[in-house]
C-alpha cells in the first residue's frame, strides 16, 4: 500500500508543478476566465428554463380561453308567485228591494246562463203591470184611432179656411179690374136709386093703399138695398187688410198646421207607423207616457228574478228564503271553474321580460310534483303595493291541456303557487 500511495504521488508532482511553475499573472487570468465561463454557462441555463416555464404557461393560458361556437336558443326566466282565481266570476244582487221567496241553489251548485236562481214576493209589481197595461190598451183602442182619424179630418178642414181667409186678406186690394168692376155696379146701384128716390118723391102725398105709390116704394126698396150690396162689395174689393188682420190670419193658418200634424203624428203612432224623434202634442205625449209606464211596470217585475249570466259554480249564496233582500247588495257569486287563472306577482325589475303571450310554468304549493302550463293574459301598466314591496300584477291563464301524466286541476280558488314566466 505504502507503494502505492508513492507511486500516486510521483504521478501528481509534475503536473503540479507545472501550474506551479506558472508566472503569477498568467494564472490569475485564467482562473477569472474560467470562473467567467462556468457563470455563464449558469446563466444561460437558468434563462433558458425560465423562457421555456413561461412558453409553456402561455400556451396553457390560450388554450383555457377557446371555445367551440355554435347557435342555440337563451331562456330567460322571470320567478314570481300567484294566486288561483277563476277567469269568469260574477257578483250578483237584486234591483229592487222585497222578501225572497224562492231559492233554487246553494253553494257549490252548477247553474247554466239563463237558469232562475231566486225570485222575491212580486204580487205588487204584477198590479201595477196589469194596471199600466189597461191604460195604454185604452189610449190604443178601436174607438181611440177613429176618434183620431176624425181629428185629422177636422184639422185639416180648419186648416183650409184658415189659408182661404189669409189669401184673401193678401190679396185684397190688388185686382184692379174687380175693384172697377164693383164700382161700376156700385155706380149703377147709385144711379137707380137716385131715380127711384125721385120717383116715390114726387108720390110723396099718395097713400101706400095707391098702387102707383105702392109700386113706388117697393121699387125704392129694392134699388136701396142692391145699392148697399154695391157698396158693401165694392168695399170689401178695394180695401187692403190692415196689418193686425194679416198677422191674426197667419197667426191662425200656423195653428192649424201644427193641430193638423200633431192629429197625422198621433194617427201614424197609433197605427203602428214611425213618428218623428221631436214630434209633440197632447194626444201624442199621453200615449207615451202611457208606454213608458208599462215598461216601467215591466222592468220592475223583471227586477223581482233573477237569472244566472254565466255557466259556473256557486261560491257564495248570502241569504235565504224569506228574507228581506235590499236591492244592489251582493246576493250570490258564480264563477266559471272550466278555465283557472292565476293572479301573478313578479319583482319590479323583472316588469320589462314579463310580456303578454309568454310562456309560464305553475307549481301549486299543494301539488309540488307536478308543473302546469299557462300563458300570460295581462300585465298591469303600473307597479302595485303588496305588503310594502313595489310589485308588478299580472294574469296567467293556465292552458286547457295539459302535459301527459298533469291532471286537470281541481285545487280550491285562493291557492298559492310559484309561477316562472319564459
């Protein structure tokens, strides 16, 4: 061994001695030349790893961010809750006030549009029809449209002289040659009777018992009396009518108009015929006074029943029978159940993707297994309050058929449920 170790010995010598044997510059040079080397080299690793660390990274980063792209459809839903209610519902009560006597359902019935539900006592309002129906049976009688047909007849004939009288008094005065006509017999009338008055003058002391004198005054008479017809219608001839005649005479000729309309007005009604909106007269006005009163009488024995406006089922009945029932109180309420509607409530922010004719989806509290669909019917313009949140109100009909294995829905009015509109 101990050789060895020598033999290892003699082998190192010389190398070290060459180094050794360096000048002291030289080997400082190339010891920074080599530690220069090896630092590089360091370098040039660490900057290589780290570029191909932050590659890598940055090819992982895009590739997270691609994404295939295709065409499909976003479903938007707007959550709310409703309230079951019928579609149709009415409230009904009586027009007039009066003891019921007759009650033909109760609460749950089925009644169809038209069928009687009450009736009250209607022994007065069957009266007082009978009474104004004799009234108007008397105002349209045989005997009354003859009495009327001669009314016309009359008025028509006062009419015509009344017009005769008014064109007379227009035209008196202005026919020059009757106005010479009658004065030439007025002056013929005159000159015969100057000469019959000369005539018995100059037999002035002869006694009426002679026939000279006799004939005298007779003839005097007669040229007397032709002349005061002269006059008279040579007068009536050349006068003009004064103007209070005139206005008296059309005054007359209007009123006869009138009567002469308002006697054909009430013919024409009595007849059966069609009488102006504004016709007016005495005979006229009590015929339909008189028509009037029995529509009245009819009416209020119509208000004494009262009939179904809807097919349903009863909810409510609030009285019964005899009992005094107050007119315009609520006496029953009926709904239509064949068509469920729900009262909806959604969340003001959701007013603008809640329109009519969406889609809604309906889970009743009651029936949480099972989804019913609908369509919204109405959406409130304006926002309501409920218990101190602005909301927005709608209606959602709920759809008459429904998906396969969802029964018809028999659930009471006033259920609760979650309604999603899409």
């Amino acid at each position: 061994m101990a050789s060895n170790v020598l033999d290892i010995s003699k082998k190192q010598q010389p190398a070290r001695a060459k180094i050794a044997g360096m000048p002291g510059p030289l080997f400082w040079i190339v010891l920074v030349v080599v530690v220069a080397a090896i630092a590089g080299g360091a370098y040039y690793y660490v900057t290589t790893q780290q570029n191909s660390a932050a590659a890598a990274a940055n090819a992982q980063q895009f590739t997270l961010q691609t994404a295939t792209a295709r065409t499909g459809n976003i479903v938007l839903r707007a959550s709310g809750t409703g309230t079951l209610s019928a579609a149709v519902e009415s409230s009904l009560g009586f027009k007039t006030s009066g003891s019921l006597t007759t009650l033909n359902i109760h609460v749950g019935s089925q009644v169809k549009a038209g069928d009687l539900i009450a009736q009250l006592n209607n022994s007065n309002q069957q009266v007082a029809l009978a009474q104004a129906q004799q009234a108007l049976n008397q105002l349209t009688s045989a005997s009354a449209i003859a009495t009327a047909q001669q009314a016309v007849v009359t008025a028509q004939k006062n009419l015509i002289n009344a017009q005769s009288i008014l064109n007379g008094d227009l035209q008196a005065g202005s026919n020059q040659s009757a106005i010479d006509n009658a004065y030439a017999s007025l002056a013929l009338a005159q000159t015969k009777l100057t000469l019959n008055q000369q005539n018995y003058q100059n037999m002035a002391n002869a006694p009426l018992t002679d026939p000279g004198a006799a004939q005298g005054y007779r003839d005097l008479y007669a040229a007397q009396q032709a002349y005061n017809t002269a006059l008279a219608n040579y007068n009536s001839i050349a006068a003009t009518a004064s103007q209070l005649v005139l206005d008296s005479a059309k005054a007359t000729v209007a009123l006869d108009t009138a009567q002469v309309t308002e006697a054909q007005n009430l013919l024409t009604a009595l007849t059966g015929g069609t009488v102006p909106a504004n016709a007016t007269g005495a005979g006229l006005n009590a015929l339909n006074q008189a028509k009037l009163a029995l529509q009245n009488a009819q009416n209020n024995l119509a208000y004494t029943a009262l009939y179904s406006p809807i097919n349903g089922t009863v909810l409510t009945v609030n009285n019964s029978v005899g009992d005094t029932i107050n007119a315009g109180s609520t006496f029953v309420s009926i709904a239509d159940l064949s068509q469920s509607q729900l009262t909806i409530y959604m969340s003001s922010l959701d007013f603008s993707n809640i329109k009519v004719g969406y889609a809604a989806n309906v889970v009743f509290d009651a029936l949480p297994n099972l989804t019913y669909t609908g369509k919204v019917t109405l959406i409130s313009p304006q926002l309501v309050t409920i218990a101190g949140s602005s909301v927005v109100e709608g209606d959602v009909i709920l759809d008459t058929k429904q998906a396969a294995g969802v029964p018809p829905l028999t659930l009471p009015l006033g259920v609760t449920a979650s309604v999603d509109v899409i």
